[in-house]
C-alpha cells in the first residue's frame, strides 16, 4: 500500500512547523434574547463561523486550511 508524502508547508518561508488555529467570530445567542424570549429567542442563536488556519513558527505568516 503506498502512502501519500504530502506536507503541509508555509507559502511564504516553505518551513513545514506549523501551529493549527481556529478563529470564531460572529454572533450567538445572548443572555438577554433568552431571558426575555425564552425557547422562542434560540431560534437563529447560532450565527457564528469558525474559520481554521495554520500559522507558521518560523514567519508568523497565517494561511487558511
């Protein structure tokens, strides 16, 4: 069985130590929203994005997945 030798390497520098990042932003369901809304405030709570990226030790550079 052969196996796939690809790396994962920075674009900038072509160093391969790399950290893996997530990165959420957005906007979830308040305190609030539920206190006054109930059951009902949950509906279209869960508006965020989570973003993943890896980040170069060497350069700093930050690249997507």
């Amino acid at each position: 069985m052969e196996q796939n030798d690809k790396k994962v390497a920075c674009p900038k520098c072509d160093n391969d130590e790399l950290q893996a990042i997530s990165d959420t932003h957005g906007k979830g369901a308040s305190f609030w929203k539920l206190c006054l809304c109930g059951i009902l405030g949950l509906c279209g709570a869960g508006k965020t994005k989570t973003d993943h990226y890896w980040v170069c030790k060497n350069c700093g550079n930050k690249f997507k997945m």
